[in-house]
C-alpha cells in the first residue's frame, strides 16, 4: 500500500505473533516514537519524510 516495488525479501520477512515465545515483539511498531523522535514535523508540515523503521521477527518462512 506504499506503492514500493515488491523484493525477495518483503516476502519472506515479517512478525509472528507467539505470546508463549520470548522470540520476538509479538507487536508491530513502525519507529514513529523511537528515540523520543516523533512524526509531529512531518504531520505539521516541517519535514517532507518519515523514516519508518518496522522492528520485524526477521524471516518468518519457516513459521508459515
């Protein structure tokens, strides 16, 4: 939904839910708030972009 071109990678790479796993998050965050940065500039308009930074489990295609 970002309009990127698809890759290797974006197939194979993203989160596993398991709250009985100590591997991984076992939630989504884009890095909006990380390192008390926050997207305030871009929604008020002083910055043109966001570096979003999604904290993914790594390759999940084994756990498919």
């Amino acid at each position: 939904m970002l309009g990127l071109p698809r890759t290797k990678a974006g197939q194979i790479v993203g989160w596993v839910y398991d709250p009985e796993s100590p591997k991984g998050d076992n939630y989504i965050d884009f890095g909006l708030y990380a390192d008390n940065l926050s997207y305030s500039d871009y929604v008020n308009g002083f910055d043109q972009a966001i570096l979003l930074d999604f904290n993914v489990d790594g390759n999940i295609w084994e756990l498919m």
